[in-house]
C-alpha cells in the first residue's frame, strides 16, 4: 500500500527545512545534537505558507523574515538580511515548484 502524496503537507515540510537550514538566524541548525531544536521555527510556517498563497514575492519574504528576526529574536537587520534573503529566493523556488 502506498503513502498518499499530501501536497500541502509537502510543501509545509518544505518551507520548514528551508527555515531550519537556510534561514536560522540563531543558529540553532548547528545544535542539532543537544536537544530538540529541529521544531524551533515551526510556529513561522503557516504564515509563511499564506504569505506564498496571497502570491508574496521574494522581497515581501525577505522582509517578513526579517522583521521576525528582528522584533522576534533581537537581531539586527543587518547580521540576518543576506539569509532572508537566500531563504526567501528558496522558499519562492519551492511554492513555484510545488504548484506546477
């Protein structure tokens, strides 16, 4: 018996990898062994996954995630801009992809 291909499942998945590891404005990716990190960024992707469904570009990404990092996690801008970047790029990447 096969698994059901769950799209949106797929995708949250997606978008929660793509957070951990390409996103992780503090660095929790590399603390992988001592504890259970790998949900910190969870909570962010529903509205991620809306953000993507109202047609949000890369820029509107980019500046949601950083404004979590920034009123969220106490970051400045400018130690997370070039990964809010990357990640918003992949997270576009993978909706398109995903919705083909």
């Amino acid at each position: 018996m096969s698994a059901l291909h769950n799209p949106a499942a797929d995708l949250a998945a997606r978008v929660d990898e793509i957070l951990f590891q390409q996103w992780d404005p503090i660095g929790v990716s590399d603390l992988l062994g001592s504890g259970n990190v790998r949900d910190e960024y969870r909570s962010y992707v529903p509205a991620l996954l809306a953000l993507l469904r109202q047609g949000a570009g890369t820029a509107q990404l980019a500046a949601w995630l950083e404004q979590q990092a920034v009123a969220c996690m106490g970051l400045s801008a400018e130690h997370c801009r070039s990964a809010c970047l990357r990640a918003a790029a992949a997270l576009t990447a993978a909706f398109a992809e995903e919705s083909r």
